[in-house]
C-alpha cells in the first residue's frame, strides 16, 4: 500500500513537473519563433531579443503553470514539482528520504518528456529554438549566474514555506503566492540566468536538445543544480529559525 501511494504521489509530481516545462519553455519557444529574423541565430535563443513585454508573458506562463498544478496536485503529493523544493524540505525534516528518489526522478522525467512533446508538436524548428533551455546571458560570470539562480530560488522557497508549509497561513493563497513570486523572478532575471530555480526544468530542455541535435549546454548544468538547491535550503532553515513554525504545530 506504501509503495503504491508513492507510486500515486510521484505520478503527481511528474505530471506536474510536465505541464511547468511544457507551457512555461514553450512559451519561450513561441516568443522566439514569433520573432522577426530569428532563424539568423543557429543554436539556443533563450536570450536573443526577448524585451521585457515578452519576459512578462513568459513569467505569466511559469505562473499560471504553477498555480494551476499547486491546487490540482497540493493535496497529493505537495507539488514539489522541483528537485531543490524537495531536497530543501527533506534537509529540514519534512520530506521523509524513502520518498526523495522517487519524486526528483518522477520531476526529471516529466520535465524530459515536455521538451520532447514540444519537439513532437513543432518539429526540429522547436530545437532549434533551443527549447527554452536556460543560459547565462552575454557578460553574465559562471559565479554571478549561480548567485542569481541562489538569490531567485531563496525567494520561491521563502514563499513556499511561509504559504505552504507553515500552518499558520491563510488557506488557498500558497498557488498564488508561489505562482507570482515565480513570475516576478523570471521577469527580473530571465535575461540573466534565464531564471531557471529548477534543475529538472533546464534538465528536460539540455537533454532535449542534446539529443535531438540542438545547443549542448551541460557545462552550464552546475549552475542550475548548484546554485537553486543553496537558495531553496537557506531559505528552508532561515524560515524555521525566524518564524518558528515547528512551534506551533
């Protein structure tokens, strides 16, 4: 019975996880192809062009994605729907470490099998697009993009604790919170980082594109991994030591 609820809750968090990488990236895969000239740029697009309108509708996309799949799936396996979220719930004994493998590899699967749908829908122009895979932007130091994505993912994961975790806040609000905080982000420094705060979310697109003949990016991967999971756990452990909310359970 254990093992099939898990089954149950880790099917949750890949569904969830498909449907932030499909509308969110494809967002960005439509903004790029919906740009004038864009098929002089071979290789990833991520951060060619896009003017701030763009990064909002894009935002927008990751948001409403998110909120949408919060309420759908909040109360069934918490919607994680990204490896850092549950690695820092785990680091702070709330997220039980039989579960965790189950959950981050359901979360890379369904963000792998968004990227090859929206390749199976558009076709190879998607590719070469570069599938919304995220990059640092010209001028942007390897250094600088880790501390982006940290500083970016402290925010989600504040948001999350204080909406979502905590007992003491209002219900119904965390998909919403979550969900702006989100698009705030990537309306900030998607011409950054591409404000990724999600390994399984530039993981899906680099294997996509890897594998399909598009931009190989994996040297950047550290970025996504490294700096997303220290934001997400200093926030996690910030939280409890200032709101203390295992107090008032």
């Amino acid at each position: 019975m254990a093992v099939t609820n898990l089954m149950k809750r880790a099917l949750a968090e890949l569904i969830g996880t498909y449907v932030l990488v499909f509308l969110g990236t494809g967002s960005v895969v439509t903004t790029v192809l919906l740009m004038e000239g864009w098929e002089a740029f071979p290789g990833n697009q991520f951060n060619i062009g896009i003017d701030i309108a763009a990064w909002f509708a894009i935002g927008m996309s990751f948001a409403i994605a998110i909120t949408s799949m919060i309420y759908a799936f909040g109360h069934i396996s918490g919607t994680h729907i990204n490896p850092a979220v549950s690695l820092a719930l785990w680091a702070t004994g709330r997220f039980p470490t039989k579960d965790l493998p189950a959950y981050i590899i359901a979360q890379l699967i369904g963000a792998s099998l968004a990227s090859f749908s929206l390749v199976a829908i558009l076709g190879m122009r998607a590719v070469d697009t570069g599938l919304g895979a995220t990059s640092m932007f010209y001028g942007v130091g390897y250094g600088q993009a880790i501390f982006c994505e940290a500083v970016c993912t402290f925010f989600l994961m504040l948001t999350i604790m204080g909406t979502a975790v905590d007992r003491r806040a209002p219900p119904g609000f965390a998909g919403l919170a979550i969900g702006i905080v989100v698009a705030a982000d990537v309306i900030v420094v998607g011409n950054i980082t591409g404000s990724s705060l999600n390994p399984a979310r530039t993981f899906g697109p680099y294997l996509a594109e890897s594998l399909l003949g598009g931009a190989n990016l994996w040297t950047q991967f550290p970025i996504y991994i490294i700096g997303p999971i220290a934001g997400a756990l200093v926030a996690a452990f910030l939280y409890d030591f200032v709101a203390e909310p295992k107090k008032a359970d």
